[in-house]
C-alpha cells in the first residue's frame, strides 16, 4: 500500500525561493560591492565554487548572475581564467555611465529617476515580502543613526542600500540592473549634499511607512516628493559654493 506523501493537514511546505529569484538577489549584492567600491574594476570575483558557498546557493544560479552581470556590462569572464569586474561599458550601463563632476548630468539622473523609481516604489508596496519590508525599515533605522552621527559616508551608503532595496521588492530585475546603474554613476554624490539630515529622515520614514501599509498611491507620492527635494538641495548646495 503506496504511503501518502502530503503533509498532515493544516501544515504547509515551507515556500523556498526560486533560483530566478536568487539569482536576482546575487546580482543585486554583487552589484552592491561594485558601486561601494569594495569590488573595483580588475578585481577578480571568486570561483564558481566559492561563491556558490558563500552565497548557499546552486552552481545554476551563480552562472545565471554572472550571466545577468555581463550582459549589464559589469563583469567579463575570460575561459579558464575567471571573471572580472569592468568599467560599465555597454549597453543601459554605457548610457548611464556619466561624469560626476558634471552638475548638468546629476540633475539629468535625478529626473532620470522621477521616472524610474516613482514607478517601482509604487509596485514595491504592492508586491514586497515580509523579508523585504524588514530589511527596508532596518536600512532606515540605520539611516537615522548614521545622519544623526553625522556620518556622511555610511549614510550614504544606507541610503543607496534602500534605494536597491525597493528595487527589488518590485519583482522586476530590469528594475534592479537599471537601479543598480543608476546608484553606480551617482555614488560619490550621494555623500556630499547631505544637507537638511532631518527632512531627509523624514521623507524616507514616510517611503517606508507607505510601503509597509502597502499604499501605492501614497508611496508614489512620497517617492516624487523626495527625489524634487533632492534635486533642490542639490541645486542649493552648488548655488552656496560658488557663492562662498
């Protein structure tokens, strides 16, 4: 007599991730050490192997993001050799690879994001994971500590941090390469107009508290408000120096 294989009722098999999933949670953080500089163009990733335990994940799923990773034009693997960080030279990479000394392109990327980040906020608070709004209002905790030490640099990488996050709670993983991108061209910058710690906590809270309501509509709101906000701290900021 065939034994049944189901679970005693009213128990569930613990849901596990999906490789795609995974895969798209590697590129994010492997995207991550990029843009903060802990990965610099030359550097050699690890092997297969390496990342693979590291990481806990499947051999399937580390060649998958790396694959993700030289498409966004952030790696180059050479056969038999291994795989290497790039300069971003192709394809959405190449276009948004700007010089950051140019106040012309930052304010471009900022209006480049009104587009791009009001969008996914709004599906982020649709579509997050407890897991996700976890690690979202952890970052923000963070983010207050750090402004309110008045620690630039750790703050700003907070802030990217949240950014990549509502990325990923979009589902989307052309939301996270675009992102990723984004936060790559403009990371320097991020730091440096810091200005207003308190209204800049502020509007954070309020992101992160529409997206935990799951409010859409208010998460969109909050997002457009922020990023007009920081391309008019940015603008003041330049405005000051070259008054001084």
């Amino acid at each position: 007599m065939n034994q049944s294989s189901t679970l005693p009722t009213g128990e569930t098999e613990p849901k596990r991730k999906r490789p795609r999933k995974l895969a798209q949670t590697l590129v994010a953080e492997i995207s991550r050490q990029i843009a903060e500089g802990e990965l610099k163009p030359g550097d050699k990733l690890p092997t297969e192997t390496a990342i693979m335990e590291q990481h806990g994940v499947s051999r399937t799923v580390v060649r998958e993001a790396l694959q993700r990773l030289q498409v966004s034009g952030l790696v180059e693997t050479r056969h038999g050799v291994g795989t290497f960080i790039l300069e971003s030279s192709t394809d959405v990479g190449q276009f948004l690879k700007v010089s950051i000394d140019s106040v012309r392109d930052t304010i471009a990327i900022l209006e480049f994001r009104l587009g791009l980040e009001v969008e996914a906020v709004g599906l982020a608070a649709e579509r997050r994971s407890p897991e996700q709004m976890t690690q979202l209002r952890e970052t923000v905790d963070a983010l207050k500590h750090y402004e309110s030490e008045g620690l630039a640099e750790q703050a700003g990488k907070e802030d990217s941090r949240f950014h990549i996050l509502i990325a990923e709670a979009t589902g989307n993983r052309y939301y996270v390469d675009v992102m990723n991108h984004v936060r790559n061209s403009i990371g320097p910058l991020v730091s440096v107009h810091r200005t207003d710690p308190e209204r800049l906590n502020h509007e954070h809270e309020e992101i992160c508290a529409a997206i935990e309501r799951q409010d859409s509509y208010t998460a969109r709101a909050a997002m457009r408000l922020h990023l007009v906000n920081s391309k008019e701290r940015l603008l003041k900021m330049i405005k000051e120096r070259q008054q001084a």
